[in-house]
C-alpha cells in the first residue's frame, strides 16, 4: 500500500506544478475604464511595447469609442469633426499611429472646398473679429512667404520672438516621450516646463518681450479658438500650444479610426454601452482588484482609469480601502453646432461692404463682452458641396459657450439663405486650463490603479491623451517583466 501513498503523493506534486505553470502563463488582466484616446492608446501601448501579452477589458459608457474625438456624419458619407479636429507634425504618436494603421492623413482644411465652386477662391482662409471690425485677415491664396510678411508688417519681430520661445518648448515637451515616469509634476519640473505652466499666457508673453498686439489679436484669437478661453487667463503652455496649429492634418473620414483601429489592434475586449460603478480591492490577493459594472463583477490585476473623475461617478477605493480623491479639473460646457445653408456668411453681420467675402474661418476677439456672452466663438466653413457652380450648399461649425440664440441664422446668412439642415451637441469638451505648477499623478495606488486625465491639467490634446497612455502602458509593463 505504500507504493500507492508514493503514486498519489507524485500524482499531488505534478498537479500542483501544473497549476503554477498554469498561473504564470496567465496574461495579466488589465482593466480600462473608458474607450477615448487615453484609454485605446493604453491598450494599444500595453500590447505592443513588449513581450508580454495582457488580457485587456475595455469598458465605456457610451455606445462608440472614441471620446471627445466624434465625427458627425450627415448620412451622404461627408465626415465633420465635432470635438477633437487635428494634429501637427511634432505629435509623433499619432503620426506614427496613422503610418502604423495605413490611414489617410490630409492638410487639415483640405477638404472644404468644391472643385466646381465659381468663387472658391476669392474668400479671405482665416480672420479675427473684434466684435466690429476685422483686426487681421489672412488671404487663402496667399503664398507662404506673403504670409509671413504679412504677420511681420503687422506684428514685427514678436513673430520671430514668439517661433524662437516654442521652439524651445517643443524640446522640453519632447523630454516627456524619452523614458516612463510616475509623477508629472516632477517630470514637467524636470523638463522645465512649468516654467509655460506657472503663469497665464499673457504674462508669459511678455516675459518674451512679446507686445500687446501680438497678444490681444493671434494670441487671443489662439486661445478662444482651441480652447474657448482668454489668454489672459489660461495657462502659459496651453497658449504656446494654440498657436502651434500650423501644418496641421487630421485622418480622412474621421480621427476616431486612429482609436479604433488601436483598440482592434489590441485584441481588447470591448464592452461598449457598460456603465462601471465601483473599483475596489479584491479580498484575495490573487485578485488585486475588482471592477463593479453593468456588466457584472470582474477581477484584474492592474486598473486604468480613463475617463475624467468628474463626470465618472465612478467610486473608488484604494488597496487600504480608503476613498480615492483626484485633483479637481474644471471642464468648459460648450456647444458645436453644424449647419448647411445656401449661402455663405453675410459681409453685413461683419460691418462689411456687401459685395465682400467673408473669412471662412473666424474667431471672435470681442474683448468688451464677456466670453460666456459672446454669440459665438468660432464659425469655420468646413464643407462645401455643389451640384453645378452657382449651386452650392456651404456646412459651417460654430462653437460658443451657450447655445445659439433662435435668430441667430438670420442674422449671420444673407436675407433669403435657405438653412438645408443643422446639427447640434453640447458636451464638457474642454478643460479649465488654469495656471498652476502641480499636476495629478498616474499613481492612484501604487499596488496597479492608474489615472490617465491629470494630464489634462497639463495640456488637453489626443497627442498629449496617448502621451499618457503610452507613460502608464510602460509602468505597467515593468511590472510583470
């Protein structure tokens, strides 16, 4: 009989080794709340920046990903960002991104004219508005060098000052790309770069040497424009970035596919319209982490949050069970508007002679009114359609900070203007990019719970989204190799 005590004791061990080769073979299971940029970059990051293989759970409260990246379709297949619009040629991330996915990049802008439109080319590309004249306008056919004499006759060497100053700051932001870090604070501190965030973009200005024209026109115009603040009042960085929109492109048929195409690269399980109630530790350790959901109660071992805490609901709890509590981040409740009407803008509106064309895109500098009065902050003509050359349907956004008042079509388009049909949305799209030298960490928990929004606070854009991302991918995976 003691032969058989040896077998089972044998048969115990090779079960046992079984069972721990079992386990360490397992992928390591990665939650992620939210499916914008942040979170199907950290997907796309975590799969494909090492060796090892994850099991991924995506969960977004929506029934898209994407985010505040959205592109409204109008049913004929003509794509028109609603929130997140373009990138430059300093995003490495998403270039590299839409080189990597194979998709089509085009010059931001590209896409809104007509080939058969009589007069598309006698309208001025860009303007700024004072709320009774146009301060600046730039002609849509004018030559790069005739653009830059231009800005110089007007503004003088404060354009060379202002290039010089965000060239600068380009390299330090590029610092954040080179190796993972936990703590932004330190890493911007490292970089120099809260020497941008510690101070509003008008004092920031100036510390350059930069005079007040500069500022109160392009500047103003930058800022309102990106991010529907004053530049007064934003930080420093945020307004270096406004003005760095230059050479800018956007992905042919939307910027979602971008995250799209990331999540579908990763292998991630989606779980589209699942709303996550709670994170909380688990009570066995070989489940760190439990995710309450719509969906049911799932374990993981490392969680990344990829929403913003202030619109999540989410509540949270940290390994030692306590309440999670972020820096508080203050969202700007905007409205995007879309409409297609038969005629463009009215010169009149503007205090212009009738027979002129108004800038296709303008910004509305009007310093004597408030910024959350002001009847809108951008219109932009971003498609235009024709069935012959008279014939034409011309698609403009609008963003203001309230919604549009019942006449204000009537007002802006000439008297007889057919509205064909419009489009509107209301969302927190934009940060409060106030001032401030200490930001969020990624660390919510040092035992595996992530934040990727602080970096919000910081700059708000998809580059800096990925950024993020791709930052708390890398920590994740120094954990397990």
């Amino acid at each position: 009989m003691v032969w058989m005590y040896v077998v089972i004791s044998l048969a115990a061990v090779v079960v046992a080794k079984a069972n721990q080769e079992i386990v360490a073979l397992q992928s390591p299971r990665i939650a992620i709340v939210g499916a914008g940029a942040g979170g199907a970059a950290a997907a796309f990051y975590l799969q494909n920046s090492s060796n090892q293989s994850f099991d991924i759970v995506v969960y977004e409260s929506a029934d898209r990903i994407g985010g505040r990246v959205e592109t409204f379709d109008d049913g004929e297949g003509h794509p028109i960002e609603l929130g997140a619009s373009l990138f430059v040629p300093a995003n490495k991330n998403l270039i590299d991104a839409a080189r990597f996915f194979d998709l089509s990049l085009m010059k931001h802008g590209s896409d809104k004219h007509a080939t058969n439109e009589s007069d598309n080319i006698k309208a001025d590309s860009f303007g700024i508005w004072n709320g009774k004249s146009f301060l600046y306008k730039r002609p849509r056919s004018e030559s790069y060098i005739g653009s830059i004499a231009r800005l110089l006759y007007r503004y003088g060497f404060d354009i060379v000052r202002f290039q010089r100053q965000r060239q600068r700051a380009i390299e330090s932001f590029l610092d954040l790309y080179n190796q993972p870090f936990h703590d932004l604070t330190d890493a911007a501190y490292a970089a120099g770069l809260t020497d941008y965030t510690m101070s509003n973009g008008t004092a920031l200005f100036e510390s350059f040497g930069i005079g007040s024209k500069f500022i109160q026109e392009l500047g103003l115009a930058a800022t309102r424009g990106n991010y529907l603040q004053n530049i007064d009042e934003i930080q420093g960085l945020a307004a270096m970035v406004s003005l760095s929109t230059d050479n800018a492109y956007s992905v042919k048929g939307g910027n979602w596919q971008i995250f799209d195409k990331m999540l579908k690269n990763a292998s991630a399980a989606l779980l589209l319209n699942t709303s996550v109630i709670a994170v909380q530790p688990g009570a066995d350790p070989k489940d760190p982490w439990i995710v309450r959901s719509s969906d049911g109660v799932r374990a993981f071992d490392q969680v990344v949050i990829a929403t913003p805490f202030h619109s999540s609901n989410i509540s949270v709890h940290s390994s030692s069970g306590d309440l999670v509590k972020v820096q508080p981040v203050y969202y700007l409740h905007m409205h995007v508007t879309i409409v297609s009407a038969s005629s463009r803008l009215d010169p009149e509106y503007f205090n212009l002679k009738p027979d002129t064309y108004v800038p296709e895109s303008i910004v509305n500098c009007d310093s004597d009114t408030n910024a959350a009065d002001l009847p809108f902050h951008t219109i932009s003509l971003v498609q235009t359609r024709c069935v012959t050359s008279s014939s034409c349907q011309y698609i403009y956004k609008i963003f203001s900070l309230r919604k549009l008042k019942p006449d204000f079509y009537s007002e802006i388009f000439p008297s007889g203007t057919e509205i064909y049909w419009d489009y509107s949305k209301e969302w927190d799209s934009f940060p409060r990019l106030d001032p401030t030298t200490h930001f969020q960490s990624f660390v919510l928990d040092s035992n595996g719970l992530w934040y990727l929004n602080g970096m919000e606070q910081f700059i708000s854009t998809m580059e800096t989204s990925t950024l993020a991302a791709r930052n708390v991918a890398n920590l994740i995976i120094q954990k397990f190799l």
